[in-house]
C-alpha cells in the first residue's frame, strides 16, 4: 500500500466513524428524550457527542491524524512487543542469574 493510498484509506475510515458516531448519538439521544420529563432540557446530539477526540487519541483508541503518529504508534508498539518477547523468553532467567539485570516490573 503506497502512502497516498494509506492516508486516503485512513481519511474514508475517520470520516465513515464519524459519521456513524453521529448515527449512534442521534439514536440515543431519540432514546433518552423519551424519558425526560416536559419543560425539561431535551438532549441532543451535539450534548452526547465529544467536543474532540484528543482523550480518546491518548489512549489510541483513534487513529492517527497524520503519518508520523503512525509510525511513532507502530514503532512503540514493536518495541513493547520485543520486550516483552525478551523477558519472556528461556534465556530471560539466565539473563538475572548470571548478569543481575531485572526485568521490568521487577517481575522474574
């Protein structure tokens, strides 16, 4: 996949959640408005949708907005993948026997 594809791709993606999350409040927002009593205030979508996505971004659970926070996400996961591939591993007891080193967490 060339990088023009996958920033086309990343872009229909968000757009299509968007437009869903919006499907879903709206329902929802149908949904609660049966239940408030009158001279209330109704809930509406804009109430139930985020203002933006940067606290669900933290925890990655949006995709990046752009190519370098791909790679940087990509690259942090391989590295915590590897790690932990390490420590893990047979020779991880051998590593603290004969070296002193600990894993991470102090876990052995």
């Amino acid at each position: 996949m060339t990088l023009l594809e996958f920033s086309l791709f990343h872009k229909g993606h968000s757009q299509r959640m968007d437009r869903e999350m919006q499907m879903l409040a709206w329902h929802a927002a149908n949904l609660m408005n049966c239940w408030v009593p009158k001279g209330k205030p109704r809930i509406t979508v804009q109430k139930l949708l985020p203002k933006s996505g940067a606290h669900l971004r933290e925890r990655g659970e949006l995709p990046p907005q752009n190519m370098e926070e791909a790679k940087a996400r990509a690259r942090n996961a391989q590295d915590e993948r590897d790690q932990k591939d390490l420590w893990d591993s047979a020779g991880a007891g051998r590593l603290t026997e004969y070296l002193g080193i600990e894993p991470p967490g102090g876990e052995a």
